[in-house]
C-alpha cells in the first residue's frame, strides 16, 4: 500500500503547481491540491568541463560521458541547518547504479573535497539526479537503496522534473517580459503580448487586450498554470494527473531535452513518480520535489511545500540535463523574403525553439555577413517580445547592396549553425516599373512593381500627380519587388511620379509613369442571322454609347465582367427584321464621340423552335374556395405547366438538348433535362413539364423559354405568366348587402375584386395589406373576378357555390 500512497505528493506538485508561481488570481483547489511552487529553497552552484572548455549548467543543455561537474551548495553565512548533497547518475530502468556512482558531500566541512561534488559522468550513464537532505545517521544510505531499489522509476521522475523546469523557465520569461512592458509603456502591450506568446508557445487570452491599458498585464497572468501550451496533445498535465480540465501542455523546441516538440515523456512517466517516491517514504524521510531555475553558475531550487526537519525529514530532489547526444533545435527562419539591414533595430525573426529565449543554450550567437570576399560577426541578442534576434550596436555603414546573412553560435558546447537571411542596403541604382510597363490607365486603379537596388529598405511610396503627393500603400511581394497600386479613377491623362524613400537616404528615388485614357479594346460582337440582339467582348466597354451594323441599330443593355473581359449586351431599336447572313462592319461609336470599326461574321441563324400547346395539371387539391383560370398562359403557382414544342426545319432535336425556363428579370431560372421533365415524341416534337417550384420560392410574373441545342441556343420567347394564388377560405354575405366580408391568407397578392359581370366598380386592395379579411362587392352569380397582382391582365374567377 505505501507504495500507493506517496506518488500524489510529487505526482500533483509537479503537474498541478509546477508552472503556476506566486499566482495573482488563483484557482480554486480542492482541499487535497498542493500549494503552488513559490517558497525559494536553497541554492546550487553547478559548472560543467569538456575538454577545456568550462560553462555554467546554464548553458548546458544535455551532458555528455567524460563530462565533468563541479557541484556545490550554496547556502547563506548564517546557515544553521545542515544538508547532505548527494548525487547518483542512472544507467536506465533495467540497470540499477554501480555504488560509486551515488556520491555524497557534506557542505559545512571546511576542505573543499568533503564539502563539493567533483563529478565525472561515467560510461553508459543517462541521467544525473541531485540530493539534499538534512544531515542525520543513515540518510545518505536510504536514499542509495531507493535509487539501486527501482531505478527505472527515478530514470522516469528525473525527466518529469527537468521538464517541468524548463516549462517553469518559459513561463517566468513570459511574465517577466508582459510586467517589464507593463512597467515602461503599457499602451504597447496590444501588439508586443501577441508576439510574445508566439516566441515562448504561451496561450494568449484574446480578451485581455480589449480591457483598459491599465488592467491588461494583470488579466493577461491570471490562471497562469494554464499558460504553456503544446502543438500535439490537447490533454494537460493537470488533467491526467488529478482530473482538473487545465489547458497545460509542452511545446518546447525541437531538442531532445525539450521532448523534441512534444511531451509524452512527461505525460506519460509523470503518472508513474508517485510509486517511485511512494515506495521509499517512511517514517525517517519524505521526498519533496523540486524545480531548478538556471542562471549561470546558479542553480535556484522552487519548492511547494516547506521541508521538514522532524521526521519524516525532508528530502529535496532535483534532476540536472540528461546525458545524451546533443542535438540542437531546427532553429527556421519566420520570414521568407529579403530583410532592411539598414533599418534600425534590425529583428531576425526565428521559431521553432522558445527555449532560446527561456534559457541560455543557445549561447554567443552572432551574425555572420558575408558581402563578397568580406565577412563581418555581430552580436545578437534574443527578443522574445520581438520574436527573434536583434542586433546589438549598429550595422557597418559602408555595406551596399545585398549581403549573404546566417545566425551562428553555440548550442551548449557544440557549434550552432542556424538559418540564413538574405538582407538588402541601399545603394545607388535606378528605379523602374517591373516588367517594362510606362505608363498607366485613367479611370481605374493600376497596379504596378517596383524594382531597385534594395525594395525590402523602402519605407513608403507616395504619387505625385498635380497638386501634392499621395502616400501609396506599398509591400514587398515575393519576387523582391514592392507592389504598389496608384489610383487614377478620378484623375486625368498627364504625368504620375512616383516618389520612393529608403532607409537611411534623405533624397527619394522617382519613376515617371504617364497616364493615358484607354479607348474600349473591341475584341468581337456575336450575332447570329435573324437576331436583334448581340454580344459585344473586349475592354472598357462602357464607354460604348451606340452600335450599327447593318441597318441595324443596337443600343446597350447590360455590361457584365469576368476577370479583365467586359461583356456588352446590345439590343437593337424599335422592332423589325433580325439581321440577314454575311460579313459586315459594326460602326461603334463612343460616349465621347470617337468611332470604331470591328469587323464582324454573323454565325448561322439560331435553331427554331415553336411552342405548340400549353396545359395545366394539378400538384395537389387546394384548400378553400376554387379559383378558375381560363387564360392558356397563366401558370399558377399550385399547378404545373405541361407544353409542347417543335423544332424548325433544319434543327434535329437529341437527348442532350434542354429547356431553360427564366424569370423576364433573369433572377431565376430552371434547366429541363431528358427524363421526366422533358420527354421526346419524335426528333422535331418534345413535351415539357414544369414544376414552378424548381424556380425557387420569389419567382413570380412572366417566364420565357429558350431552347440549347449543341452549344448555341434560340431566342427568347415568352410561355406563361407565373401568378402565386391566395387561398379565400369563405365569402360571407348578409342578406341584401352590397358589401360582403372575405376571408382568407394572402390576400396581398389580389390587385382588385368585383363582380363577375364587371358591372359594379371593384375594390383595390391596398399595397402592403396584410389582413386576414377585407370587404368586397357582393358576388354575381355565386362568382367574384380577381385579378393578381402577379398577372393583372389575366382574370381569375372565385367560386362561391
């Protein structure tokens, strides 16, 4: 059972606290929830040789075999209590440590052999752990049978806690960063929180940023244990440890230290330090878990609860990086074009690893420029809150043009090489518009690319046409070049100067573009024999006022565009004969009194097609009084239309014709394929049947037809005229009245009501109406005439019985 009931001490401190500090709006914990990790414990001093070369644990982000570490406590003068530091290394979870790798030091002797761990990571060890533990008969004993006891269990809590340190150190860099802004210019906190949740992987709270300047930073720490975040699982730490939904995870880097972008090591193993721990309390000692912030040769120890004396004495417990190969983060360029460097306050943007601006294993990084055979290092310096790497000092001020980039420096003992950059100086060179372009339209909005010596150093592009200049928004496309788009739609044809400024250059670059007023392009005008109608394509087509073609007078009637091509419908004056067969020449003639001349082939005569007869069939039984029809072209909204058409002569109808069916507006319409809904009698002869629903619910008024045979189609004709009926549920007459009451639903849809003779004046319905009931003349005969408002040349009749 004890080895049950230990693990909720490190298993919860861990997962719950570990990343939470001294919270300023905490969560509310259950009563068996530890406290946050916000008492300090002591301290270590730790540094780490290879070779010759010696770095504080800071910089060390995995250690190698050979290595060896100097270990120290570092406790106040005034230090009353004693501790045992004592060490082990681990070889894995099948293999329990040799003896004379658990090391013990007692850091109150004077001789600085007794009182520090001079250490020399041995062969085939994996990972190291560190001890302190109040001095008392037997402790150092204790603690090397329960490593030697179940080594794979430490081998699990060793990478559980240096994880969550390196979790801890992000979220203190996170803080510290939003409260040193909110300490200089809180208005900025908008823009710089954003940028730096992105560089540290923390989550952002959108909705801080919409309160007042002054509440931000603090809304923007609370429930700072959920801050972490992970690019894999969703899961937290939290949550599969005790049940609480907190939203921690683990993106760190691409290291093997940082889980290599992921924390199932930690997800996984953390479940299971409970048992480890659990296994070895007894009544003598109690394990404490504890985060280690790094800073230089300083080791800080976080604690969550207060370490015991008395027995159970405590024993705080610690991991150092793992002993592995060294495999350094796939540190990415965030930007795919060239940068300004000439621009003050140069910023490298990075990502991939936030652990280069929780922690200082990426070390003395530089700049390395190569301009030619010249090679120039500058030191760089990690911004979180600018998502990358600035230069500190200035640029060389002699570079011109571009120059090769690449961030170097050392990833713990081992040299880094990161990604290249490609920047741009100003220098002397002309400026044009890309792709040979001279000049510009009016009446438009004309892009236009930028090309010279260094676009990514531009700083803004202003117009100069007339008066004073127009700033221009300008960007850097992927080619290197900067797109501009100048606005001409109010001006007229003359010069345009475009005014460019660089960084670092007090006199702008120019470009001279001249505007000129395009006449329309004419690309062609479809017409077929016997049309009074045609298709004119090109562009700028509306400044086409008027078209003669033969005889034929064709005034515009719609322009359409799709993509750069305009699309003018034309119809021809008054009525008469279509156009006859041959090749003539349109006169075009424009709004502003120039004439053109298109050459024109009119294409075969459109197919024929006739409408033979109409008839209606029934959808359904109506509710309420019946309403007679006695117009073949009136089409009800409760019925369907069945007719029938014949191909002209010349025209062989197949089964990959159809019928369309249109509003007069266009707005809607419905396409009849073979099938059920058009049938074939012969080769000339089809029948059609037509659904008004399939029209759409707004459809109303009078419908035409055309037929597509092949890829042209016929003209328009007219078919029926769709009317939407009311439904009149009763007439009620008291006797002798010349007014009776009707009612009904949808009464707004009859235009007039009056006796069947037409003798007696009829009673309008309003506009608008929107009543269930309404006075009419009293019926003749039993019968009222209606007219709809959908067809009000066409009567209906209202049965009254």
């Amino acid at each position: 059972m004890m080895a049950k009931s230990f693990p909720s001490r490190l298993l919860r401190a861990v997962a719950i606290t570990a990343l939470a500090g001294a919270t300023l709006a905490p969560l509310p914990l259950r009563a068996a929830d530890p406290a946050p990790f916000d008492l300090p414990g002591p301290g270590l001093r730790i540094s780490v040789s290879r070779g010759e070369a010696t770095l504080p644990i800071d910089q060390v982000p995995s250690l190698a075999e050979g290595d060896r570490l100097t270990i120290r406590a570092d406790f106040p003068e005034d230090q009353r209590a004693r501790f045992l530091l004592v060490s082990t290394f681990l070889q894995g979870a099948t293999n329990p440590p040799p003896k004379d790798w658990i090391r013990t030091a007692e850091p109150w002797r004077k001789k600085e052999k007794d009182r520090q761990l001079d250490l020399v990571v041995p062969k085939g060890a994996r990972q190291l752990v560190l001890f302190l533990v109040p001095a008392s008969g037997g402790a150092s004993g204790a603690i090397a049978d329960a490593v030697r006891g179940r080594p794979g269990e430490f081998v699990r809590a060793s990478q559980d806690l240096n994880q969550a340190s390196l979790d801890r150190a992000r979220l203190d860099g996170f803080m510290a960063a939003i409260r040193a802004q909110e300490n200089s210019h809180p208005e900025y906190l908008r823009s710089v929180a954003p940028t730096l949740a992105r560089s540290l992987s923390m989550k952002l709270n959108e909705e801080c940023l919409g309160k007042v300047i002054e509440l931000q930073a603090a809304c923007l720490l609370e429930h700072r244990d959920t801050l972490v975040l992970a690019d894999v699982h969703t899961s937290s730490l939290t949550e599969t440890l005790s049940g609480a939904p907190v939203d921690l995870a683990m993106q760190l880097s691409s290291t093997r230290e940082a889980g290599m972008g992921y924390y199932s090591p930690y997800i996984g193993v953390i479940r299971d330090i409970a048992r480890v721990f659990g296994a070895f309390s007894n009544p003598q000692l109690d394990y404490l878990p504890s985060l280690s912030l790094r800073h230089g040769e300083g080791v800080s120890l976080l604690l969550n609860a207060a370490p015991s004396f008395d027995k159970p004495r405590s024993v705080l417990v610690t991991a150092m990086p793992a002993i592995e190969a060294n495999s350094p983060p796939r540190l990415r360029a965030a930007v795919d074009g060239p940068l300004c460097g000439a621009r003050p306050g140069l910023v490298l943007p990075v990502d991939g690893a936030p652990l280069i601006y929780a922690t200082d294993y990426l070390h003395g990084a530089t700049l390395r420029l190569t301009a030619g055979s010249r090679t120039i290092e500058l030191p760089l310096v990690p911004r979180a809150d600018r998502g990358g790497y600035v230069v500190a000092g200035a640029m060389p001020a002699d570079l011109k043009g571009k120059v090769d980039a690449q961030i170097l420096g050392r990833w713990g003992f081992d040299r880094f090489e990161g990604p290249r950059f490609a920047l741009q100086f100003p220098a002397e060179g002309e400026w044009a518009a890309a792709g040979g372009v001279s000049s510009l339209v009016t009446r438009r909005d004309n892009p236009v690319a930028l090309t010279g010596p260094a676009p990514a150093c531009v700083t803004s592009v202003a117009m100069r046409s007339g008066s004073g200049p127009q700033p221009l928004a300008a960007k850097l496309n992927g080619d290197g070049d900067v797109a501009v788009t100048v606005p001409l739609k109010d001006s007229r044809p003359g010069e345009v100067v475009l005014e460019i400024r660089q960084q670092g250059v007090a006199e702008p670059a120019t470009v001279t573009l001249r505007a000129r007023a395009q006449a329309s392009r004419l690309d062609g005008l479809a017409i077929h024999a016997g049309d009074r109608s045609a298709l004119l394509s090109g562009q700028r087509l509306d400044q086409v006022a008027r078209v003669e073609l033969s005889g034929l007078a064709l005034l515009p009637a719609g322009l359409t565009r799709d993509g750069d091509v305009d699309r003018l419908q034309l119809d021809a004056e008054g009525t008469g004969e279509g156009i006859a067969p041959g090749s003539p020449t349109a006169r075009i003639t424009l709004q502003d009194g120039r004439v053109l001349s298109l050459p024109v082939t009119v294409a075969e005569p459109r197919p024929g097609v006739t409408l033979i007869e109409r008839s209606l069939a029934p959808k359904q039984a109506r509710r309420g009084l019946a309403l007679e029809t006695k117009a073949k072209a009136l089409l009800p909204d409760s019925a369907r239309l069945v007719f029938s058409l014949r191909a002209a002569e010349g025209t062989r109808l197949s089964p990959a014709d159809s019928i369309e069916v249109a509003t007069a507006d266009g707005e809607a319409h419905a396409t009849l394929t073979s099938g059920p809904d058009l049938r074939f009698q012969g080769r000339d002869v089809l029948v059609a049947t037509l659904d008004p629903a399939t029209l759409g619910p707004s459809a109303f008024g009078p419908l035409r037809f055309r037929l597509h045979h092949g890829d042209v189609t016929s003209g328009w004709q007219p078919l029926a005229v769709l009317a939407r009926l009311p439904t009149i549920t009763r007439v009620q007459c008291d006797k002798g009245a010349a007014r009776c009451r009707m009612e009904g639903e949808g009464l707004f849809l009859i235009d007039s009501i009056a006796p069947a003779s037409g003798s007696a004046q009829p009673v309008r319905v309003p506009e608008g109406f929107t009543g269930a009931s309404l006075k009419v003349p009293a019926p003749q005969g039993g019968r009222l005439q209606l007219r709809l408002r959908d067809a009000p040349d066409e009567p209906v009749v209202l049965v009254i019985g």
